[in-house]
C-alpha cells in the first residue's frame, strides 16, 4: 500500500503562486479560498539580503489532531495517508481548523464546511499528479510513494536530509522541506 507525500525545495520556489492558482482551479474555489499559501520570509542585510518562500499547505499527518477534534467523524484518513473531510458529515463547527497547527483549512463560504488540500487523490487514482506539482515551473514539488524507497520523493528526502515542519507537536506529517 503506496503512502503518499511530497517534498517541496524551498530552494527552488520563487513565489510565483502558480501552485496555489492551480490548486483554486482544480477544486473550483472562490479567489478568496485556497488550500496552499506561500509564506514569504526576508532575512539578511543589505547587500546579502534574501527573501525565502515556503509554500504550506495540508501536511496529511500520520498523526492528525484535526481527525482526533471532529465530533461527527467527518474527516478521516485513508490508508494510503491521505487526510480528507466527508462533506456529507461535516457540520462546520471548526474544531478541526482550530486543532490544525498549520492553519491550512478553510471553512466553504458557499457550502458551510470544512475543506482542505486533497492531494488531487482523484487525479493520482488515476496514475496523474496533483495539480500543484504538474504546475510548478521550478519543479520545487515531487509528489510520489513515501514507502517506496526508490521513489523519486523519498530519494530527495534523504538526499537533501528534508525536515518536516513542526517535528517537535508529533504530527509526522507527509510533506518535508528542504530550506535555505
């Protein structure tokens, strides 16, 4: 059983927010809704002052607190890692926003719940990746198999020793980053 993830190089972002449109296009969201933001960091001093992207999105713990808080059963994890919400059993009550660390869930304006990044899972049943690793002109993104070790994630996983964000709250989460 694959268990998905991505890596994202930093390095390699430069803020262009193509991911996050393509994201907004593939889940028909309104342009004030998105389930991937850029965080843009500054630090150094003129002249060797640099600027920093990082693009965070859901992080598909293996260890959600989002799942624990969900009075209604509503979001769950798949077998393959893929944290979703039941939009059928969602009743909006934000439990799970609050319990998110990484402040990546959006309440539905237009439908009253709780949505998130969903791997594009319709897209990778189907052998694609998600729209924001097919858009990403840096090729910042891999998306693949984190049990597989000859996938081309977990290759640069360990090649560039990637960390996950917020190790220390022991959420193991499936996206790691490589950072300036």
């Amino acid at each position: 059983m694959p268990r998905y993830g991505m890596f994202i190089d930093a390095t390699k972002c430069v803020g262009c927010h193509a991911c996050r449109v393509a994201c907004q296009n593939q889940n028909e969201l309104p342009a004030k809704e998105n389930f991937n933001r850029i965080e843009e960091r500054e630090y150094g001093r003129f002249p060797n002052f640099n600027r920093e992207f990082l693009p965070v999105q859901c992080q598909h713990c293996d260890n959600p607190p989002c799942l624990k808080v969900c009075p209604t059963g509503a979001t769950y994890k798949r077998k393959d890692g893929v944290v979703l919400v039941d939009d059928k059993k969602c009743v909006g009550c934000k439990y799970c926003m609050v319990a998110c660390p990484y402040s990546v869930r959006v309440i539905s304006e237009e439908h009253g719940v709780v949505e998130k990044c969903r791997f594009c899972i319709e897209m990778v049943e189907k052998g694609k990746e998600p729209a924001c690793v097919t858009t990403c002109m840096t090729k910042a993104r891999t998306f693949g198999d984190l049990n597989d070790p000859n996938s081309e994630v977990s290759k640069k996983i360990g090649k560039y020793k990637a960390k996950t964000l917020r190790a220390d709250l022991n959420t193991k989460p499936s996206l790691y980053y490589r950072k300036t």
